[in-house]
C-alpha cells in the first residue's frame, strides 16, 4: 500500500467542490482518475501531493513525498532553464552537484586556490558516487527517445509547444525513476507518435501510476482500475474505459429498474393502508357496543399497522431514481448543398517564409457526405492544411477551388477568435431575430445555465470556450465543417455528445484531432501527413487503417459512390428513429418516403 485517502473534502469560494473521498493506491496500479470538468481532479491530485491544503479527512503517505514524481497541466518551474537542464532537474540532488561543480569551473578560470580546489574536489567525488556522468547520459537518451533533436536541448523551456513541454516533464520523470507517478493530462498537446509511446511507457513502468486523462482510447490501453469521482464521493472500477462505461450503463439499468419496482411497492402499499382504513371505519361504525364486532374489526386495524410498518421500511430503504447529469443537447443543420464536389485541391504546396516546405503536390477534394480525418504528427502541417481549405492562408503552389455554395463553419484549436469582451448571453442577442428567452434556451442545451449566460467569454475555462465555439458553428448552418482539435478541452461525456452531433450532421467534415475514438466515430476517410512523405489518403475507417491494407485508393468516382451510400443510410436512420405522427396520411408518407430510400439504398 502507497496511499490511503480517508473522507477528504475540499471547498472552493464557499462551496464544496468534492467530499467523502476515500480511496487505497497500491503498488504496480494504474489507476485512472475520471470524471467530469470541474469535478475537482486537478485539485484532489495537488492535494495528494500536498501542494493544496484539503478542508477535511485524511491522506496517508506511506511512501515519502521524495520518491513521488508528477506531471502538471502547467508546468512551473525556472524559466531560465534550458530544455535539457529541466530534465536533469528533476533529480534535484545531482542536479545541484552538477551546477554547483560548474560554478566552481567558471570561478576557478578567475582565481585558483586551495579552497576551491578542494571543494570541488568533494563535490566531484560526491558526484561520481551518484553514478552522475551515467545520469547525464541517461537524460540524453530520454530526450532522444522522445524525439528531441539534440539541437533543441538548449533552447528556453519556457519557449517550448505545449506538446514539447509535456514530454520534457515526461523525461524529466523517465530518468528519475520515482516509485509513485502522478500525472495530470499526460495525453494534452501529444500526437499519435508520442501518444503510442506513452501508452507503452505508462504500461511498462515499474512504479505505480496515478493520472487523470480524458482520452479514453489511453485509459482503455493503460488502466488496471478507473476511480469515477463524483461531488459526494467516488468509486473504483476495475479494467479501463470500456470496462467502467459498461459496468456504469448497467448500474444505472439496475437502479432504474429498482427504482420502478420500489414505486409500484409502494403503490401497492398505500392502496393496502388506504383500503384497510376505509374497513375499519365501516365495521367499527357498524360494530356499535357489539363487542364481538368491535373485536372483529380491530383486526383491520392491525392490518393497516402492519402495511404501514411494511411503508417505513421501504421509504428507510429508498433506491433513488438514477440523476441525469445535465449534458450538452447539440443538433448541427445546414442550409444544404446541390453539387458533388464542396472543395478541390490542386497540386497544393505551401511554405512558411524562413521556415521551408511544410508539404507539397497535396491533390484532395471533399465530396459531399465526406468525413475526412486528417492523421500526422505534430508539426506535419494538419492545422496549415485546414487554413487553406478555410482561405485563411493562399498556397505557394497549386489551387484550391471552393465551390460558390459551399458554406464553411471553422474551429480553431487556438479559440482566440471568440469576442472575449461579450458575454455568453450578448454574443447570441447580436443574432437578428434572437430573443432572450430563446437565447436562454439555446445556451440551457449548450450546459450555460442561470448566471453563467452573464460571464465574460474571456473569462471562461477552455472548456467553456470550447462550447461556445459550438454554439457559432450551431447557428452558422454551414455544409463543410473544418474542425482543427474541437474535443481537447471537452470531458468525456460532453465528447460523446460532441461524436453524437457529428454523426447526424448531414453535410461535410474535415477533421483534425488526436482523439482517437472521435476519429472512429466521425470520419469514413483519412488523410495521411507523415511530414516525410507526400500526403496519402485512404479510403476507409480508422479501424480499417490500423488493420487492414493500406495501399489501395478509392477513385473520385468511388469515393463519390461510398458517401452518397452513406448519406443514404443517415437519412433511413433518421426516418426510422422519428416520432411516429397521429394523423394517417402523414403516417402513409412517411412509410413510402422510408421505402423509396431503401430502394435508392438497394440500387447502389
């Protein structure tokens, strides 16, 4: 055993973030920490780690605060630091032996004495002791394991991507070796390489792992439990994502089928109570002084007691209807779209100026009822590919050609497009026609309810941001969406919502994201960019690509075939899934609108 948590609580600005938390970390786990934004996870792993102070409850560290290692959201550390001196800082004793010995090296180039002569002398011995020159070579290699040019070690940390930033901390943990590793988002910033690499490594460790992530393809990968924290308390499940969200769905069956049957109980019950109430009025009316009748009908009375007793103990027992957690309600339209071909992209190149080639000769076009996923590593030029199909950057060489009735709607990684001067409620009241009642109403389903329609989109959390960005792609009514990274700061159930939203939207998706269930769910297609290669595209799922032959391309003419047998299927599901209408005719017209689709779909 590692780490025992008993009942802690933490409140924030006078409300309780989370109570009731109890949980055991023993060693060699890998535990998931799960659950919604703003649940307090972040804060429940400082507090683990002592950096916030808890309001209640106990946390035992049976494992000294020095062989713990963690990874933040935010890195904080000496912005003075180099790339490489941030890794080798993590190890603080032989980090300290080594800037003190180079110290001493440059005071020694002034004056020579003794004294120095000495000192570094202790400190050399000190250091060879440690094993530190094997050290210095062990943080090398973890930065080349990680795809660091070497050129890159003395660059500023602070100057850094955030992906950069999230593996030098991960190297920093690599050489250190702590027995307990706690890491907060390590998915954040990572393409497929690195987010390979880490699956390996977190499965690999020899230590014990404790991290929160919302990427559910890395907890399903990695996690021997799943610990679902929840405001009032938390509980584990053993297995990974897919093994937490089966064991939940059936937990809330169970509880809802209790639950109804507790309800008929005590229906039953109350019918009983009222019942033997209404026979013991008559008979004891009936009695008189007929003492043998009175007796008779004292009976009822013992019935109704007992019924009633029966009452209290269901009430004491009392399974609550499973709570509905408020989620986001998201239904993308569009105006429609008559031709064949939305965007074409014609021997496409382009070049940052100072910075070289980021791809050339890219040949793609996007048809309608297109899913296209665009995979690479960080770097490879996917954002670069989205702004000019967007028109925000003009290539180096080639053409791209949007047709005059394509209509974009754009999400942007970076967000910093969103008025951060508006408020929620404002930003949709510049709508014409928008009413604030209807405003109210949108921005309910987009999870701004009640006072937070009046904050400043400046002062939202990512998260936040990420909904409001939604909110102008739901009025926009666009069919192409180009959506650079739009689930990164979203929790896993508003995700869902997110892949729900995009699998019924009838128009066109160019998609760039490192979440790998996002891909599965939404594209039919990918677009390969290496950032070696000219980019390839293959005409299938993901699950397609990562098992099956890669090397065959569809021809446009196939392509073209595939989606419009894909946006058949969409409009049957829907049909089918529609609310049955009362009136006959309507009733009659939608059988034959369902048969005619079918017949389109068979005909294909």
């Amino acid at each position: 055993m590692l780490l025992k948590v008993k009942q802690i609580t933490k409140e924030w600005d006078g409300n309780t973030l989370f109570e009731n938390i109890s949980f055991e970390v023993k060693e060699g786990e890998r535990l998931a920490l799960f659950g919604r934004n703003g649940v307090g996870k972040t804060t429940l792993l400082q507090g683990l780690t002592g950096r916030l102070s808890l309001d209640g409850g106990e946390v035992q560290r049976l494992l000294p605060l020095e062989a713990w290692g963690w990874l933040d959201q935010q890195a904080q550390m000496d912005s003075s630091l180099t790339l490489l001196e941030f890794v080798q800082a993590g190890s603080n004793q032989l980090f300290g032996l080594k800037r003190a010995m180079a110290e001493l090296t440059l005071r020694m180039q002034e004056e020579t004495s003794d004294e120095l002569l000495s000192r570094y002398s202790e400190l050399y011995e000190r250091y060879a002791q440690l094993d530190g020159y094997s050290w210095e070579i062990k943080s090398e290699r973890c930065l080349t394991q990680l795809s660091f040019d070497s050129s890159l070690w003395s660059l500023p940390f602070a100057s850094l991507s955030g992906g950069q930033k999230t593996k030098a901390q991960l190297a920093a943990l690599m050489v250190r070796e702590p027995k307990l590793v706690i890491l907060d988002e390590p998915t954040n910033h990572l393409d497929s390489d690195a987010l390979d690499w880490l699956e390996q490594w977190v499965r690999s460790y020899p230590g014990t792992i404790v991290y929160v992530s919302h990427d559910r393809t890395f907890i399903d990968r990695t996690a021997t439990s799943v610990l679902e924290l929840e405001r009032h308390g938390c509980r584990r499940y053993p297995g990974g994502y897919t093994e937490y969200k089966a064991q939940k769905e059936l937990e809330l069956r169970t509880q809802e089928a209790l639950h109804k049957k507790q309800q008929l109980d005590r229906e039953k019950l109350l019918e009983s109570i009222r019942m033997y109430a209404e026979w013991f009025q008559q008979a004891h009316k009936a009695a008189g002084q007929n003492d043998f009748l009175r007796s008779k009908s004292k009976k009822n009375v013992s019935r109704l007691h007992a019924k009633e007793s029966a009452l209290a103990r269901l009430d004491s027992d009392k399974v609550q209807k499973p709570r509905e957690e408020s989620q986001l309600r998201m239904h993308l339209e569009t105006d429609g779209f008559a031709a064949s071909t939305l965007l074409r992209m014609e021997n496409v190149g382009f070049a940052y100026e100072g910075r070289g080639q980021v791809f050339s000769q890219l040949n793609l076009s996007i048809e309608r009822g297109d899913r296209l996923a665009v995979l690479g590593p960080n770097g490879a030029g996917k954002s670069t590919l989205l702004k000019l199909a967007t028109g925000n950057l003009t290539p180096t060489a080639g053409k791209v050609t949007i047709h005059p009735q394509t209509k974009i709607g754009y999400f942007e990684q970076e967000l910093d497009k969103l008025d951060s001067d508006t408020t929620i409620l404002d930003s949709l009241l510049m709508i014409p026609e928008m009413t604030q009642s209807h405003a109210r109403t949108i921005l309910g389903c987009f999870l701004f309810s009640k006072e937070d329609v009046f904050k400043r989109i400046g002062d939202l959390s990512m998260g936040e941001k990420c909904r409001v960005a939604f909110l102008k792609l739901y009025f926009g009514k666009a069919n192409l969406l180009v959506l650079d990274e739009p689930t990164n700061y979203l929790d896993v159930s508003t995700r869902e919502q997110v892949e729900e939203a995009l699998s019924h939207y009838p128009g066109a998706v160019l998609l760039v994201t490192h979440d790998r269930y996002l891909i599965r769910q939404a594209a039919n297609r990918l677009l390969v960019m290496d950032g070696h290669n000219e980019p390839s595209l293959f005409p299938g799922t993901y699950e397609e690509y990562t098992s099956k032959d890669r090397s065959r391309l569809l021809s446009p003419e196939e392509q073209l075939s595939q989606n419009e047998q894909e946006m058949l299927q969409l409009r049957l599901a829907q049909l089918m899934s529609s609310t049955q209408p009362d009136d006959h005719e309507e009733q009659r017209q939608l059988m034959l609108e369902i048969r005619r689709v079918r017949e389109q779909i068979n005909s294909q």
